[in-house]
C-alpha cells in the first residue's frame, strides 16, 4: 500500500494513519495473515450517502434541503431517483 499511494511517505506513516482509519471503522484489516492487508469499510456511495444524510440531520429544514437538492438533479437522475421511490415519471 505504502507503494501504491506514492508520494516518498515513510511505512510508519503509513502504518499510523491506517490504524487511526481502522479504529474509526473506515478501514478493515484482513485476517488472513498477510502484513497490510487493508481494504474500506464502505464503498465511495455508501460514505456519500451517509455525508448527507447528516447534513440532512444538521439543517432545520430538512425537506427544504430535499426541494433545493432535487430542483438541481440532471434528467437521469431525476429518473433514477423516480425509480428508486418506485414512482413513474414522464418518459
């Protein structure tokens, strides 16, 4: 991993912020006996989707946030989200 990342940091470094990001839970640490064998926790989605679900929970209005939020989706992803609620929308 201290490869992959590039960039001249040190293993310890490395090592050091892998472990704070497991002990947050960000991380998991394979069991299978090979030295650094890390891997997320959750996907690129899954950390999005939590980040506004708390922005949702901060904000007085949540259901304002949703209108603004939705009033900027692309066609696509209006659909998408129509579908996802199981709802039909125009064609």
């Amino acid at each position: 991993m201290q490869a992959e990342l590039g960039g001249g940091l040190a293993y310890n470094t490395v090592h050091t912020i892998l472990s704070r990001l497991y002990g947050k839970g960000m991380v998991l640490r394979d069991a299978d006996g090979r030295r650094g064998a890390y891997r997320p926790a959750r996907d690129a989605a899954e950390l999005i989707a939590e980040t506004m679900h708390e922005a949702l929970d901060r904000g007085p209005d949540p259901i304002a946030v949703l209108r603004h939020f939705v009033t900027g989706l692309s066609t696509g992803e209006a659909r998408a989200l129509r579908e996802l609620l199981g709802e039909e929308g125009p064609p």
